[in-house]
C-alpha cells in the first residue's frame, strides 16, 4: 500500500530521458568546438585561422562592410550569430587580402559569405540572397562546386 505512486515513476523516467536528450546536444556542440580548437598540418588550428584572418583584416573593414555583414548573419539564431559572424567576417577578410584590396568590399562580403557557408545551407543562402535581391551571379560558380 504505502508505495510510490505511478504518475510520480513516469515523471522520473521523463526528466531523466530529457536530461540525457539536452546533455547529448551539448556534449556534440562542445565536441565540434573541441575539433575546432585540435591543430592542423600547418600547426593552427581552424579556430586560430580564424582569428588570424580577423585581426589582420581589421582595419579593413568600414562601416557600410560591417552593416552589410550583420545583414549576411540575419537569418543565423541569436546563440549562434556571434560565432557565424566571426567565421565568416574571416573569410571575408582573408578573400578581401589575397585579392590585394585596401578595404572590404560588398564584393567580398558577398564571396566570403559563400565560401564561408557549409554546401549543406546553399539552398537557404540562395534563397536568403535572393530575398534580399543581392546579386550573386558573379560567384555563382562557388555554389556549383
């Protein structure tokens, strides 16, 4: 008589399935930074490219460049617009120095955005471009690679 009652025993069994779920996601999320963070042939990791591309085009980048960038990293969540905005500001900037340019252009931004954006998202980075009207015809052979 005195046992628990079996609402109470599925209430368990539920947290503990949801705190198992959302610990998974974390600990994938944590292991892509991790494989981010592991050095490459050349001694740097992705995460150290990054930052390099970044500090060495910063003084590049002007305000219309910076605007039009936080209008690339629109669609992105919120959680993660920080990180997609650093990755691909060093795209951009790492296109915008091996062309020799003095400053980052849209032309950049627009380049740098696609070569910084997994093929697994053109569909939804044509489709955002094409929403904004932004004229990607001239990088179009980036996409079909």
């Amino acid at each position: 008589m005195g046992g628990t009652p079996n609402w109470f025993m599925y209430f368990i069994v539920f947290w503990a399935i949801v705190m198992v779920v959302a610990m998974s996601i974390g600990g994938f999320f944590m292991f892509r930074k991790f494989l981010k963070v592991l050095p490459m042939r050349d001694g740097k990791s992705k995460l150290d490219w990054q930052n390099y591309w970044v500090e060495r085009s910063r003084s590049m980048w002007g305000e219309d460049a910076k605007q039009f960038l936080d209008e690339l990293v629109s669609p992105v969540p919120n959680a993660f617009r920080d990180i997609a905005k650093h990755s691909i500001a060093a795209k951009i900037g790492q296109v915008a120095i091996e062309s020799g340019a003095t400053s980052v252009t849209r032309e950049h931004c627009i380049e740098g955005y696609i070569r910084a954006t997994p093929k697994r998202d053109y569909r939804s980075l044509i489709s955002f471009l094409d929403r904004k009207g932004i004229d990607y015809t001239p990088y179009q052979h980036l996409l079909n690679k």
